[in-house]
C-alpha cells in the first residue's frame, strides 16, 4: 500500500514538473510601428511647386500614415494638412506662394503608431511675373522695357545699399537699403538719358508690384514716385498690406491711387522712404514691377 502511494506520487510530480505548476512562458509584446524617415522634397527645398509630392519610406506593419503640414515648425495653429495616407506619398492641394512650409510623418498600424518623423522643410515658388509687366527691379522678368536704363540712388547722405544683401527673397539678388542715423532714409529708381527730362509714360499700367521687408519695428515706409514736375503720392505702405515685423510682405499699390502724378511722365519710377529712430535698420525689397 505505501509503495503504490509513493508511486503515484512520483507521477505527479513528473506531471507537474512537465505540465507545469501553473505556465511562466508569456506571449511577445506588441512592436510600436517604425518611424518613418521623409524622402522628398529635399530638407530646405526652394522654388517647390504649389502642388508638391511629398514622399517618405515605408515602415513594416504600417496600414496607413499620418502626414502634417503647417507653416510653422511647432504645427500650430491651422494646418495645411492634417490626415491620414494609405499610401507612401501625398500630391498636395494647392498651396500659397513662396511661403515656407513644415511637414512630418508618422506610421499607424495594428500594434499602435510610431513617432512623428524628423520635420523638414520646403519654400513653394514666387508667382510668375506677368508677361506684361515693365520689370524694374526682378530676377524672374521676362521684358525689361528701360530703353535707356535706369539710375538706382540714394536721396542725399541717408543710407547705404549692403552688397551682397543680408537675404535674398527671390532669384539671385535682393536690394537691401541700411538706413543712415539721420532719421529717415530714401531710395528711388529714376530713368536715364533723355527720358530724365520728359519722363516715362506709365499710364497704360494698373498697379505697381513689390515684396517688402523690414528689420525694425519702429520703421514706417511709404511710396514716393515722382512725375517730372515733382508731384508725389507719398502713400503709407501699411495701407496696403506692409507691416514692420520683420517678415516679407507682397504689395500691390493701384497707379489709380497716385493723386496729382501725371502718369505720362514719371522720371522716378519708384521711390521708397523709410522712417527710423536709430538708423542701421534694413529695409529689403525684391520683385518690383509694374502689371496691367
């Protein structure tokens, strides 16, 4: 009797020992999706289309992929995009000219998502020139209509152009004025040879093209083309879109707000005057034409 007890005991034991006193082996945990690293455009890219393919790898075990794009490197605010790709690439919708974007990616899948990717970013295109335009100050000017070139000055002793430029907006070069410590600065596009003395006819043009930058935020700017008997508009910027914040601005001022200028003998084909309280601040201009 006790040696049939001992025997099923040692059974047991070997059972358990085999079968397990309660299993320790447990299942593989869940693999967070790979992050995904961005392929195209080019960290930095300039002169993108308004319509660019963005393009990233493929991650293993992702279903889809979650891509943002803002205008700022926090993606505050409202994005331009925002939701989920089946795909590895998205042709996006339409977007502003020469802005800067910012875009990332991430992978979604079964066992959760991954990281955002690292952030790039990319500068979309400046509006193309108008075929009938009078280029004065541009890179990407298809005509250039000063049939006795032009004279790019200073009025008197306030300030001085920095060559090469501090930025450049667009193209090769951008006019960078430094204003002087006398108060103010000027600067002025005038005509030369014999269209000094009759001027230029103009009137055919409805607006006067440029983008704008500004390094204070105490500096006002405003307009002062001049007809050959020295009548001026002398028009605020701010009126039409400039703000001293240290940003690029794109105006467009209407030749119909030019009260008193005899538009068929401007000699000074745009004149600029800014207001400091220091001096050394930059007033940057870029893409100045006049459009019909």
């Amino acid at each position: 009797m006790l040696k049939r007890f001992a025997l099923a005991s040692a059974v047991a034991a070997c059972f358990l020992a085999f079968a397990g006193c309660g299993d320790k082996s447990t299942s593989p945990k869940p693999v967070v999706e790979g992050t995904p690293s961005l392929v195209s455009p080019a960290d930095a890219a300039t002169g993108v289309s308004l319509t660019p393919t963005l393009m990233w790898n493929k991650t293993a075990d992702a279903t889809s992929y979650n891509l943002q794009v803002a205008t700022t490197s926090a993606f505050t605010g409202t994005l331009a995009f925002d939701a989920s790709v089946s795909d590895t690439f998205k042709i996006l919708a339409a977007l502003a000219n020469a802005t800067s974007y910012y875009w990332r990616v991430k992978a979604v899948g079964a066992n959760g998502s991954s990281a955002y990717s690292a952030v790039r970013s990319f500068t979309t295109a400046a509006a193309a020139v108008p075929l009938d335009v009078w280029a004065i100050y541009t890179d990407t000017a298809t005509t250039a209509k000063f049939d006795n070139g032009y004279n790019l000055y200073v009025w008197g002793s306030t300030g001085t152009f920095q060559v090469p430029p501090s930025e450049v907006k667009f193209g090769a070069n951008t006019l960078d004025f430094v204003v002087g410590t006398v108060g103010w600065g000027g600067i002025g596009f005038q005509p030369m040879g014999p269209d000094i003395a009759t001027g230029v006819d103009i009137h055919a043009y409805t607006k006067l093209h440029f983008w704008i930058k500004s390094t204070a935020a105490s500096m006002s700017a405003s307009l002062s083309s001049l007809d050959i008997t020295g009548n001026a508009p002398s028009l605020p910027l701010t009126t039409y879109g400039y703000v001293a914040d240290n940003a690029w601005h794109e105006i467009n001022i209407p030749l119909a707000d030019w009260t008193g200028v005899d538009l068929t003998k401007v000699n000074v084909y745009a004149g600029f005057v800014a207001a400091s309280t220091t001096g050394g601040e930059h007033i940057l201009l870029d893409d100045i034409w006049y459009a019909k």
